[in-house]
C-alpha cells in the first residue's frame, strides 16, 4: 500500500524545492536583529568615545 500511495521521490523533491526559497522572518525575529543591530552601534559608539 505504501508504494502506491506515497510517492517518495515525489516528496523529496518537493522538499528540496522548499528548502531553496527564502525564510521569511517572523516579526518578532525581525525586531530582535533590529534591536540587536541598534545595541551594537551603541556599543561602537561607546568605544569611539572612549578612546
């Protein structure tokens, strides 16, 4: 049964195909890179200062 209804190949494939499209990003990841971004400009800007 499993021969005729699966279709293995068919699936791999399809999978191989998701995996080349692009990720979106949830909002909530969106806005932690943009705050992790933000943290690190203060950080090399705290380090201009210093020096």
């Amino acid at each position: 049964i499993k021969n005729y209804i699966l279709d293995e190949d068919k699936i791999h494939a399809q999978i191989q195909e998701n995996k080349k499209k692009p990720k979106k990003q949830s909002k909530f990841q969106a806005r932690m890179k943009q705050m992790m971004e933000q943290a690190e400009q203060q950080k090399q800007m705290q380090q201009k200062r210093k020096k």
